[in-house]
C-alpha cells in the first residue's frame, strides 16, 4: 500500500519507518529542506534507539523516501497520515494551523479517492472540521472524490517509540460509519494484528479525546505519588515504601508511580493543559487535571527552592541529565529549562553533562553553561551535584569517587535513584524527594 506521512518530527518519522518496515511504501514530507536531506540520506534527525536503523534499510530497499512537495507523495497514494506538530497556544489550546493547512494542500491537489488519517495530537472535532476544508476546497474545484478523515491517535513513547510502534499494546481509529476506511485500516494494520495487539475502532470523537484522556490519566497518576512526597517529607515516611505498598495492588499498578520532580516532554504537559482548555470551551468542568497541573508545576517548585535555600552564593554546580527522560534527546518541558537559567541568573557557575542531549542543549540554553564530557567531570570542584534525568550513567556512579571529585558535599536527587543511606555512607548530604 502506497502511504503518505506529511510532518517529519517523532511521530511521522518513526511511522515512516515503521509502515515502511512492515513492507508499505511510504512517502515523507516536510518543508524543511535541510531536514529532508538529511533523510534521504538515511540519517535520523532525532535521537530515537533503533531508528536510524530502519530508515537506513527501508531508504536503500526503495520503500521509504523524503520530499518536500506534498503533490509527489500524492499520485496513486492510498492513505495520508497527518502528523505535523500542534503545539500549544498561550491559552493552552492546540494550534491547528498545520493540520489545516495539510487539509487544504490534499484538497487542492488530489486527483483520486484518498484516507486521510489524523495521527497529529487533536482537540475532539478536529476531524469534523478537517472534512469542512476539505469539501469546501473540492467543490471550488468541482470535483467530487471520497476523502473520509479518520483518527488514528499514537501513543508512542520517546526512547521506546520504535518498540512502541512495531509491537503497540493498542490501536485506536476512530471512524465515522465509512466501511471501506475501516477496511483499508484492518489492511494497513494486519502485521501488527497477527500478532495478537487489539485494533479497536469507534467514533471519530471518542478516538480524538482518548489520546489526551490517556496522558492525563498517566500524568495524574505522577502527581498524585509526587502530592504525597510533601505529606512524607514532614511526617517521616517514605515515598519509596508508600509506592511500593499501593503498587503491588493490581488494580492500581507500579507503573507512573515513580516520584521526582514531575513530568515534562512534548506530550503530557501539552495534553494536561490542551484538555484542561477543551473544558473550559465547552464549559466542561476539568478539576482533576486541572490539579495534575498544578501539582506538577509545585513539585518543581518544592525542589529547585531547596536548592537554592541550599547553595552558597556564586556555587559551582554539576548537573547531570538535561533531556526530560532518559534515551531521548528531547528537552521539550524538561526541569533542566526551568532550573539552568535560573542558576546562571543568579550568578552560579552551571556544568553540565548528558549522554546526547548536548547538542540541543548547547541552542537552548544561555551563554554561561559549561558542557562537560562525562559526569564526574561535570561534579569535580562542585558544591553540589544535582540529578535531573535518571539516565543508566548516572545510577552507577561509585558514590565515592563523586565525594572526592566534589568541593562540596550535597547531591540533589531529582529522580530518586539512589539509596540515601549509600549516599551518606560515601560522605554525601543527600537531598531526595519524599525521602529522607
């Protein structure tokens, strides 16, 4: 089946090479020249375990292939994926420019039949006024082809989003009472169905609203562990055991309940707030993520105003782990874009290192940040360490070769990766969260 993928970014690439590894042919576009380049070169524009891998063998095969004009992927082109960015706007609101203008490119150069598939994170209603555009600019032309818009919401995470793609727990499209796009759906899809994964169709609207349902659930389950490290913190008990003791219910789960300083990335502060903003246009009331919100931007709050309660002035600081989780390059809402400004601003001298998010760092960041090579590097004559991103380099630390790098002796531990007993075993003051 021959597939279209407009928008290059984690979504679309990471499709694109899927579909295209499940032996589809699939076109990507996207309007940044020097992006589509890189790509056709076979060379990955993020940082995403194993998907340099697949762009490279699907390229040489001849079953992927980049572009920047949407009307060379078009010709013959059964199904068109949507997955240009909708970032938020300053009201929260998802900005829906890109999705319409990708409606109104199909619309103005389509020739044939076409599916056209939102995988792009929407506000339920999108795909209602998707077909608007749509119809509106066919019958300008005069032209009367079938075009149905679906919803096929991702649910990828980055560092496992290949895995995520080629072996899903779910697939959810949401389909309007159009037969033949649920077919061609089933068709796409049946690698993925052989073995054993649910596809799961319902309405268009219902598929819109389970993406930003199922991130803010995810999220509300990290606040409300990371609500209740303050109630640890002064009563003495610990987050670690309090996790551990709901976990091992099933019903609840251990997964998500992992305390630290919040979430960040590009999907659940968006989705939090996008979903939080569709309430409040349909006057649906949202408390609940309203407070998952809030709680996360406390928990940030709590830790960094230790911090600072904490330092001398003008301290040396090492900072490791700038990407907002591990095996990603992505600082998108990462606590590193909160906290190292704030640090160079007030004077202290900022080191920092991370595995590969550097690069990135090194355009996002202000002037005054040293970027060092390795962790212990980052921490020599520094007052104190502090843990952003539990990054497998940093859980291994020999604890006492840190103390002597150090000048002070304080590791803040935003993540909660080491045993605090262990910490001050090696002659380290430990500050964690919800744990003494």
């Amino acid at each position: 089946m021959k597939i279209a993928i407009i928008g290059t970014g984690y979504v679309g690439l990471v499709s694109a090479a899927c579909f295209a590894e499940l032996g589809h042919e699939v076109i990507g576009v996207d309007i940044d020249e020097a992006k589509v380049k890189r790509l056709k070169s076979g060379q990955s524009t993020i940082f995403e375990p194993g998907l340099e891998e697949l762009l490279v063998r699907n390229t040489e095969s001849g079953r992927l292939s980049f572009t920047t004009e949407i009307t060379e992927a078009l010709p013959e082109c059964a199904v068109l994926f949507c997955a240009v960015a909708t970032p938020p706007n300053k009201d929260y609101t998802a900005d829906l420019r890109a999705v319409f203008a990708v409606c109104d490119s199909v619309a103005e150069n389509i020739d044939h039949d076409l599916i056209f598939v939102n995988k792009s994170t929407v506000p339920v209603g999108t795909g209602k006024e998707c077909e608007k555009h749509i119809t509106s600019i066919l019958e300008k032309r005069g032209l009367r082809f079938s075009i149905p818009v679906i919803s096929n919401p991702e649910f990828l995470r980055e560092g496992t989003a290949v895995q995520d793609t080629l072996h899903p727990d779910r697939i959810v499209v949401g389909v309007n009472g159009d037969e033949h796009a649920q077919k061609v759906m089933e068709e796409l899809y049946a690698p993925l169905v052989r073995t054993e994964k649910p596809l799961v169709f319902m309405s268009r609207e219902s598929a819109e609203i389970v993406k930003y349902a199922s991130n803010s659930f995810l999220a509300t389950k990290i606040s409300f562990i990371n609500m209740l490290t303050e109630l640890c913190e002064v009563t003495g008990g610990s987050i670690r055991d309090v996790a551990k003791g709901m976990g091992l219910d099933e019903r609840i789960g251990s997964r998500f309940l992992h305390a630290g300083i919040g979430y960040g990335g590009s999907c659940f502060p968006k989705d939090v707030k996008a979903l939080m903003a569709i309430g409040k246009k349909l006057n649906v009331p949202m408390p609940i993520v309203k407070a998952t919100h809030d709680v996360n931007d406390r928990q940030r709050e709590r830790f960094f105003q230790t911090l600072v309660n904490t330092l001398p002035e003008k301290a040396t600081i090492g900072v490791w782990g700038l990407a907002f989780k591990p095996n990603t390059d992505d600082l998108r809402d990462a606590p590193s874009r909160d906290l190292l400004p704030m640090l160079v601003k007030t004077g202290h001298i900022v080191r920092a290192f991370d595995p590969v998010a550097m690069d990135n760092a090194k355009k996002a960041f202000p002037k005054g940040v040293e970027y060092m090579s390795t962790a212990l590097e980052a921490a020599k004559e520094a007052d104190a360490v502090i843990l952003l991103t539990e990054w497998d380099v940093f859980r291994g630390i020999d604890l006492k070769e840190l103390k002597a790098a150090m000048r002070g002796r304080s590791l803040f531990d935003g993540r909660n990766v080491y045993d605090p007993e262990e910490v001050r075993a090696a002659g380290l003051l430990y500050f964690g969260i919800g744990v003494k």
